[in-house]
C-alpha cells in the first residue's frame, strides 16, 4: 500500500513536472525573441538625424521624453533640436509627451512635467544658464534609453526619472534625493522652433488628479491635445498660473498655463504619474489612463512596453553581425515611431474638419510624412504590417472625406502643406494593387485619388490639359511635375484593375509627362518658361527654385515609374550608365544646398529621399554589380552604431525603412509596381513573418568584399531574376544568395532577367 502511494506521489509530480514544462514551452514558444537588446535608440540623436528619444510603444500617440534647450540657431544650428532631444545637449528642461521623430519640424512637444524642487521657476533655464530657470544638467552616465524606457538623473534636483509608455499613457517615475520645496511643475507653454501655445487650460478635479488642454499653432494649424494627469500621492498644495501670474481657485485659463503641484517629498521620495492624452476631450485621455493603465505598477508597464517592441521587431528575425544587427534593428524600431495612433481606446478622434467622430472600428492615425514614407516605409509595411495598412489608408481616406482632397502632410488633425505632388496616391494605389484595401474602401480610395489629381491647383490645372507647368508660374515646377507624373503612373494602373479604360488610359499619358522637362542639349529635366522657351542659364549642381530639396543632377533620376523610358531619353543603356557612373564619382559641391541635401557620393544624396531609388536604376539596364557597389557603399557610409549614424532626417523612418529593405537585398525602387529590385543583401539570414507563413533569405560567402550575387535560387530553384515580386514574396518560402568578390558575367544581364 505504501510503495503503491510512493509510486502514485512520484508519478504525480512527474506528471506535474512534464505539465510544468509543457507550460514553459508553449509560454516561451509564445514570448518574442528580445530582439530589443540590440536597439540604440541614440543612433540618429547628433547631427541632422533629429530622431525622438524617450519612451513609446510602436506607432503610440504618446512620445514621452526628455526636451531640451533648443541652441542659437546661428551659432549651433538649432534646427537639429527639433525633435526635442539632441545627444549632445547636458541639460533637461522636462518631459513633454508628444514629439516628431526625424523631421525638420519642432512642432508639438506637448504637457511638459518637471520633477522640480526648491524655489518654483517657470519659466525655462537659458542656455548654460541652469539657475535661471527650470532645468537641470544631467549626466551622460545615468542616461538610459531602451525601447519603451528611457532614464536620467537631473542634478540640479537631485531626482532620478524614469519614463514609460502605453500607447496613449506616459508614465513617469521620479525618486527625490532632494526633498525640499519638492513639487511637480507643468508648463502648457512650453514649446520648440516656432511653434507656440494659442490657449490652454488646468483643472484640479482632487487632491491627485489634473485635467485640461493645449492648443497649438505652427508647422501645423490648430493642434488640440487634451490630457488627464493622475499623480500617485496627494498634492499639498496646487498652485496654478496663467503665465507667470498667479490664480487662485482650482482652473486656469489662458494662451500659457502652468501649474506647480506640491507634495510631500520626505514622506513620499517616490512618485508615480500617469498622463493620459487625447484628441478629444479630458474625459477621454482620463478614460484612456483606466483602460490601458489602470495600476501603479511601473515594471510592468515598462515590461509591457518591452514586449510590445519584441513583437515588431520579431516581424524579421535578422541574423548578421552585432554591429550589422544593431544597425537593422535600430532601424526598424524607428520605422514604428510614425504614422502614430490619432485616436482614444474607445474608438474616437477628432478630424481634420475638428468634429470628433465616436466609437470608431479601425485606429486612426496621423504623422504621415508621405513624400518621404511612400518610397520605402509604407511598401515595407504592406510586407510586415498588412493589416495595419487597411487602416493607415482608411485614415487617409477618412481626411479626404473631411476635407475635400488627400493630405500632404497630415499632423494632428489639420494639413501642414508640405511638400509637393499628391504622396498620397502612391501609398493608396500601392495598397490597392496588393489587396489591402478593405472592400469597402476600394470605390471611394478611387474617387480621393481622381478627384485629388483633377484638383484645379498647385499645377495639376496645366498636367490636366495635359502639358507642362510653367516655371515662371509656379516654384519649384519640375520637382511638383515628377511627383505628380509617379502618382499618375499609379492611377492609371488601378483605373486599368478596376476595368476604367479611359481613366487608364488618359493618367497613362500623364505620367510620361515627365519626358517634356527633358532638355536634351543639357541632360537634365529643366524647368520651362509658359512662352515655351527653357528656363536658362541651367547648372545642375545649383539646388534652386525648380527643385525641391535637391538640384538637377539630384532630380535627373526621378521617374522610378518609367526607368526604361528614363534610360531611352540618355541616349540608352551605355549612355546612361557612364551618366550614372559620373552622378556618383563627381565632385560632391553644389550651389545652395539646403540643409536636407546630405550624405553626399558624388552628387547623390542620399540624406534626401529623391536620391533613394537611384542607385536600384543600374539593374534595368543590366548592370546589377554597380547596384552592389552603391548600395553596399552607402549602406557602410551612412548607417552605422554611432550617435550620428544617420546621415539626415530619419523624416519619420524613411531613411530607415530604406535601410531594413536594402540590408534583406532588395528594394521597392517603384512602390506601386509589386516588384522589389534587388541589391546586395548584408546579412547571413533573415526571416520575414508572413502571418502563418515566412519568408526566408539567406545568403552564402556573404561578407564586406563579398557583395556580388553570383546566383540565387528560389525555393530550391535556379532563379536568374534581378527583381523579386511582391506576390511571391507573401506566399511564403525561401531564397537563398550565393555571394562573391567578383561581379557574375551573367546574373540579372540578359534582358530577360531585367526588372519588370
């Protein structure tokens, strides 16, 4: 009886044991790989990278972290705060909960908290000047920045803070070494570049909780945040401003309020703050806070925030070296800052006409930075994030109802205008073609991008005759004509799906508009007087009124959407390679180059989105070791592990989104064609998660002199093409590059081979 209990325990805690583990298993088979660890959120935070530093979760409406004193513009280029943050700042004047990643822009940087204490000060410390004003030095040694997490210690408070997020909550931790006077100040006035407060409001709802709002004006118009900030002690005291004066009773309101909220700091040295923000309304971005952080338990949103980003960057498993590993990484986590959600847990958002819509079924989003984005990140989500991309494109579509047309530059509920062409079609159209419209989108994405190209404005009314726009009659004409002539390309490619014959055939003819810029004597695309004549003199290196961002050498390549038209008006294949080969080994000085026109090789530039497809052209004309060599060359160049290892505006995770594609070995030269062009692919392997399906990459002899394809095979198969399809891409398999330090004679040069 005994030996039979005995043998019954044992067997039960075997069973257990095997459940235990079984448990385990499927836990861990479930949990992401922690990809996070090879993430440096700093990589991009010196020079004119301007990425967002602090605490997010992927596309999150909160961007919680620290912003800083945006130095003489003169002096220290001030235009490389913008975002908020710049690594080589030692000070921290707050945490604001909103800000820009990579753009050029200072906007937003929204509800700035200051874990203070001693004499309230309100109004922000001068440069180098910390006593005269709030802010505090910090140092570099205490500086924390992981996905979803950032930390420092402010020594002029002696406070250490640590920041979190959820996808509409910052979350805030302080520990107050320094007790005196200890209080919370909250400046609504606090803003970065030209960007300024039009009104604001405070509201002391109890003894540890704050509502009100911030509206805005700048780059974007009429911005509204609404939050809601739950503090994890009672205030003693609530002492609240409208600017520098102060106001008695529990609200203020005014174009600058502040507030200084005082607790008791020997009592309670530790701290916790919840803020919550909205497009809607203080109900809301308190609702917000209960439904996504409804306790005080910091570690677990931090862990929370973590696993959020492992399951992003799990979408591709990349396996290369550890610096190679850090540079991807780095690089896809920035390609999840933007477009960021513009909408409440409940379902509401306000739209660009400010009426609020309620307990809507898809995430709205807004930050679209869509002359940028088009080219690389939006393709590269319709890999990654399908789904997501139903509802980037329904919100585009949502602002066109709204408004009238298709946005620019959407942010925050209302248009920038800026920029040129309509970058919204490509991003629609490129959807469309890949089936990632919901159904019942398709019709009415139509009718936004035809009613968008026929807009009588902006100098669609001379493309619709169809002919020219006059340089005389409209800045920058040739750079808002190429745009307009890839967008065209796209329509007429999903006028022809949708069986609209005429509709395909007419955008058809104007996208090869392009071809009336090209001045033959010069070799450029040259702006045109209305009277017919070209606008001369003409030097290509000059960046002057008929460019955007870029010059004539920079715009010579723009027609992604017609490379083999582009190579006949060259003068053919040889013509236009020795072209190609020049535009790369010239001298690199230009006449007034703006800012943006960065990470020069030769005249390309590749800090600027126009010269990102360039070096893809070389396999058309069959040539696709040159590809190799440029692409390998700006890929060693510009991305690397240092703090200014981008080499210009990450412009909302373009620059990035260009690296994570061309470091698998291909490209979306053409994002609405369905075909990537290959490259050179830097990485031993790469599994790309397909929903229930992969896709994986792998590469042989691959190293820094191994960066020719010899061969390729395709699911076991000799595969000869120069260019891969979308459509086989997403059906899941494998393809494997066998490398070498020599040119092949043969891959990707018959015609045949040659991208579609």
């Amino acid at each position: 009886m005994i030996k039979t209990r005995i043998t019954s325990f044992f067997a039960a805690i075997t069973l257990m044991s095997t459940i235990s583990a079984s448990n385990a298993l499927v836990q861990a088979q479930q949990k992401p790989a922690s990809l996070t660890q090879y993430v440096n959120p700093f990589i991009g935070s010196v020079g004119h990278g301007h990425v967002f530093v602090g605490a997010n979760v992927p596309t999150g409406a909160v961007q919680l972290g620290p912003s800083q004193i945006m130095q003489d513009w003169d002096e220290f280029n001030g235009w490389d705060w913008c975002s908020g943050y710049n690594y080589i700042s030692k000070e921290i004047l707050g945490f604001s909960h909103t800000h820009l990643s990579g753009t050029g822009i200072g906007d937003l940087n929204d509800v700035l908290v200051v874990p203070a204490n001693g004499e309230v000060q309100l109004t922000p410390a001068k440069f180098n000047k910390m006593e005269s004003g709030y802010g505090s030095f910090f140092s570099k040694d205490t500086e924390v920045a992981k996905p979803g997490y950032y930390s420092a210690y402010l020594d002029k408070y002696k406070v250490k803070a640590e920041l979190t997020a959820t996808e509409r909550v910052g979350f805030h931790h302080y520990h107050y070494d320094k007790t005196d006077n200890a209080h919370l100040l909250v400046d609504l006035d606090f803003t970065m570049l030209w960007d300024k407060t039009v009104s604001s409001s405070i509201t002391q709802v109890n003894d540890s909780t704050f509502v009100g709002y911030r509206y805005s004006t700048g780059w974007s118009k009429d911005q509204r945040v609404f939050f809601a900030m739950v503090l994890s002690v009672p205030v003693t005291k609530a002492q609240l401003y409208n600017g520098l004066d102060p106001v008695t009773g529990k609200v203020v309101s005014g174009v600058g309020t502040k507030a200084a909220l005082f607790f008791d700091a020997v009592k309670n040295p530790d701290i916790k703050v919840k803020v919550g923000i909205s497009p809607v309304s203080t109900e809301n971005a308190l609702a917000n806070i209960k439904a996504e952080a409804p306790k005080w338990n910091f570690e677990a949103v931090k862990e929370a925030a973590d696993l959020s980003w492992n399951k992003a960057l799990n979408k591709i498993v990349f396996e290369a070296d550890q610096p190679t590993k850090t540079v991807f990484y780095t690089a896809l986590y920035h390609t999840y800052f933007a477009p960021s959600t513009f909408n409440d847990h409940n379902g509401d958002y306000r739209g660009t006409d400010k009426k609020v819509y309620t307990n809507q079924k898809f995430t709205n989003y807004t930050t679209f930075s869509l002359w940028d984005t088009y080219r690389a990140l939006n393709p590269l989500m319709t890999i990654i994030e399908p789904a997501k991309v139903k509802d980037l494109v329904h919100s585009l579509l949502a602002i066109y109802e709204q408004q009238g047309k298709l946005p620019l530059w959407p942010l925050q509920g209302s248009e920038t205008f800026c920029m040129v062409g309509y970058p919204s079609i490509p991003v629609i159209t490129d959807a469309y073609l890949k089936g990632l419209l919901y159904p019942a989108d398709v019709e009415l994405a139509y009718k936004a991008i035809r009613t968008t190209a026929m807009m009588p404005e902006m100098g669609i009314e001379y493309v619709k005759k169809p002919a020219y726009i006059p340089s005389d009659s409209m800045n920058e004409s040739v750079a808002w004509a190429l745009e307009y002539a890839i967008a065209d390309w796209g329509i007429s490619k999903m006028a022809a799906k949708l069986g609209k014959k005429e509709d395909a055939a007419y955008f058809a003819n104007r996208a090869k508009l392009y071809e009336n810029y090209y001045n033959t004597d010069e070799g450029h695309f040259v702006g045109k007087l209305a009277n017919g004549k070209w606008d001369l003199p003409f030097d290509p290196t000059d960046a002057k009124s008929n460019y955007t961002e870029g010059n004539g050498w920079q715009y010579t390549w723009l027609v992604p959407q017609d490379p083999y038209g582009l190579i006949g008006i060259n003068g053919g294949e040889e013509a236009f390679t020795k072209k190609l080969d020049h535009f790369f080994s010239m001298s690199s000085k230009m006449k007034n180059a703006p800012n943006d026109v960065t990470g020069l090789i030769g005249q390309y530039a590749h800090g600027n989105e126009p010269s990102h497809h360039v070096a893809y052209l070389y396999n058309f004309a069959g040539q696709p070791w040159r590809t190799a060599e440029v692409v390998r060359d700006v890929m060693n160049k510009f991305y690397t592990t240092e703090k200014d290892g981008i080499c210009g505006n990450e412009d909302a995770g373009q620059m990035s989104a260009w690296y994570v594609l061309s470091s698998m070995g291909f490209y979306s030269m053409n994002p609405m064609s369905g075909v990537y062009i290959i490259g050179s692919p830097a990485m031993d392997k790469a599994t790309i998660s397909l929903g229930s399906k992969k896709f994986t990459i792998s590469t042989k002899n691959q190293g820094k002199k191994n960066i020719y394809i010899q061969s390729i095979t395709m699911n076991g198969q000799p595969y000869t093409k120069s260019y891969i399809r979308h459509s086989d891409l997403v059906k899941g398999g494998t393809m494997t590059f066998v490398m070498g330090n020599k040119p092949s004679k043969t891959f990707g040069v018959s015609k045949s081979d040659r991208p579609l």
